[in-house]
C-alpha cells in the first residue's frame, strides 16, 4: 500500500500536491541501541523478583505506586535563570506561567498589561484570555503577529448581538464587549505576542486536535463555536451558530496537518525569534470538555492527545532545539486523587508545582 513504510511518515509537501515520504529521525545502529539500553536505566517496566512496593525501586511498576510519577528525563539543552521565557498554548501554558513567575523567572507572555482586563467570572484569571487551544490557533496567532506582510483577517471577528463583539481567535473568558474594545484587545494580544522575539525559552503546550474553521474567512478559529455559550452564562451570548448557522465547519485534524503547523511554528521563530530560541513541548493533561465527533468524550481525548503526543516527539526529534517535557505522562500516571480537581479535568496546584520543580530543576543550569 503506497505510504505504508516502517519508520517513515507521510506529510504534506507544500510544493507538490502529492503526500512525500520523510525518513524517521529515530533510526539508530543495533549498538547504539544496546548503548542506550545499558544507559537506561528506567527502561524495564517489572522484574519478577522485585518487591512491588519498594520507593526506591528503578522498575516502572514500582515508581508508578508513588502518588507523584517522576519520569526519568534528559533534557537535550539547557535554560539559564535570567532567560526570558514565553508560554503559548492550552489552559495548562497559564499554570506554567504562573509557577516561574513566583520564582522570579521573567515570563514575558504573562504581560502585565493584561491585568486591566476583567474576567467574567470570579476565580478566573485574565490570561486565560490568551490560551490558545489548537496548533493552527498558535500559527495564527505568531504568524500575525511576526510577519510583516500577515493581516489579521478582520472579518472573522463574530458579531453576538446588536453591540457586542468577540474575536474567535481568542478564550472567551472575558465580558464582551463593542467592536471597538474587541479590537483593542486584539492589538494587545498581537503587542504582547511580539515580544516572543526577545524569548531565548519558548514553552508550547498542545491541547486539542478537534478544530473548527471559519469558512467566509477560511482560517482556523481557536475555540468552538459554542465556547462563548457555555464558558459566560447561556444568557450571557449566543453560540456563533445562533447569528450564522453555516459559517463553521469541524475537523477532526490529522498527524500531517498538526506537524505542517508545527513546522511552521518553528519557521516564523527561525526567522524572527530570538537567535539561540529553544522549544520545550508538552501536551496538555487537560482532557477536552466536549467532543463534536461519534466517539465517547474518554475514546475522543485518548486519540486527541495520543495524536498530539506522537506528534510533538517527532517534532523534538526533528530539532536540536527542540525537547518533549512529559507533563501530560506526569499527570496522567500520578495518583488520582492527589493530582486531579474534582472535575477530573483540571490539574491541583500541587500537580503544577510537581511538574515545574522536575522541570527547573531539569532545563535550569
């Protein structure tokens, strides 16, 4: 069957209309595989001699009965205390943010200027505001903010009723508001986006691959068309179904795509980020709140994050500069009752902290 080739991956050349084959990275010598199997030595799952409940045991049966799983890691470079970081992604990014920023850690996408803005509801804070759920709304988004010639596609701003606004292109966790607020918000967003330049430590964290696109303006928008129904009140706003019924059509995304966005990604920040940028990908543990496809919403989040999963290590492995931290692993092999909220969807502070101290502890020189 064409494309069906062991280690190898199909994927979109822009040039041609036809998929190319690409050689997998990850293709070693049968002694460099022995080398990295003495080296590991988190690489065996059990051994029938050893005592399950051992703390100190090497073997992942053991290490996954503690309440906090703690991945044996290997970072591929290392961030200094007095770079410049920039978070941009799902809701996690926000939790990320905000740990290095009580450790005196400079996060420029945590802009103060958006502390004017008031969430509409209590608890909720106002970067919310600027997560970005899909690997098409974080092109997007540094795509418009960093290439000259980009224009933002005015017309996708959605009217919700006779005097309020909202760009689709951002988490409606703020009151809306008129045309021209909305627009300012929209300026600000591109503002602070730009200063992803000045960011040697770029933190990408990946959330949904179910995506909707805007087909008057033919561009990916960052969340579903009902978000600013069910994120405010009912009474609040309608869904951008309610005005224009037609307007958005859904995709179940695929490997190809995320990784051309991906990709593109990591261009626009060649080109016009900081000279020695570095990537470090997770994916978000936060499951998806609804799906919009047949499959149960537990069936529908394991194949979103095992697709964005498999992506993102084949991005890292693509570039030097380019490393998985496994966050979502973290999360999802800790224990239950210690990491999760009661929603069973959001991560416990103590979770985060978890997380960002191996993470600090791992890239920080």
């Amino acid at each position: 069957m064409p494309g069906a080739f062991l280690n190898e991956i199909t994927v979109d050349d822009p040039r041609r209309n036809h998929p190319v084959l690409r050689k997998s990275p990850c293709v070693t010598t049968a002694a460099e595989a022995m080398e990295n199997y003495k080296a590991n030595c988190a690489r065996t799952w059990y051994e029938d001699d050893a005592d399950p409940n051992d703390p100190a045991g090497k073997y992942a049966f053991q290490r996954l009965r503690e309440t906090w799983f703690t991945p044996q890691t290997n970072p591929k470079f290392k961030l200094r205390r007095d770079d410049n970081f920039y978070a941009i992604g799902s809701c996690f990014a926000r939790g990320l943010e905000h740990f290095l920023a009580k450790h005196n850690i400079s996060v420029e996408s945590a802009a103060p200027e958006f502390a004017k803005l008031q969430p509409a509801k209590m608890r909720v804070s106002a970067l919310g505001f600027t997560n970005k759920y899909n690997t098409y709304s974080i092109l997007n988004e540094l795509r418009w903010s960093l290439e000259p010639d980009a224009t933002f596609p005015l017309r996708s701003i959605a009217q919700l009723t006779e005097t309020t606004w909202y760009d689709p292109h951002t988490n409606p966790t703020l009151n809306f508001t008129g045309l021209e607020e909305t627009l300012e918000r929209r300026a600000l967003m591109q503002t602070v986006t730009k200063r992803i330049r000045n960011c040697r430590a770029v933190i990408v964290t990946l959330g949904l691959a179910e995506v909707w696109r805007d087909v008057q303006t033919d561009v990916f928008v960052n969340c579903t068309p009902l978000a600013v129904a069910y994120t405010l009140k009912p009474s609040a706003a309608p869904s951008l179904f309610t005005p224009e019924p037609d307007r958005y059509e859904f995709h179940l995304t695929n490997f190809a795509e995320n990784w051309a966005n991906l990709e593109a990604i990591y261009a626009l920040l060649s080109r016009y980020g900081h000279p020695d940028f570095h990537i470090a990908v997770t994916v978000s543990p936060v499951p998806l709140m609804n799906t919009f496809s047949s499959m149960d919403i537990v069936v529908a989040n394991t194949w979103a994050k095992s697709l964005l999963r498999a992506v993102a290590q084949e991005w890292a492995a693509a570039h030097a500069n380019v490393d998985y931290f496994p966050s979502y692993e973290i999360v999802q092999n800790s224990d239950r009752a210690a990491v999760w909220e009661p929603d069973l969807r959001h991560v416990r502070s103590a979770g985060v902290q978890h997380i960002m101290e191996l993470f600090l502890q791992k890239y920080l020189e």
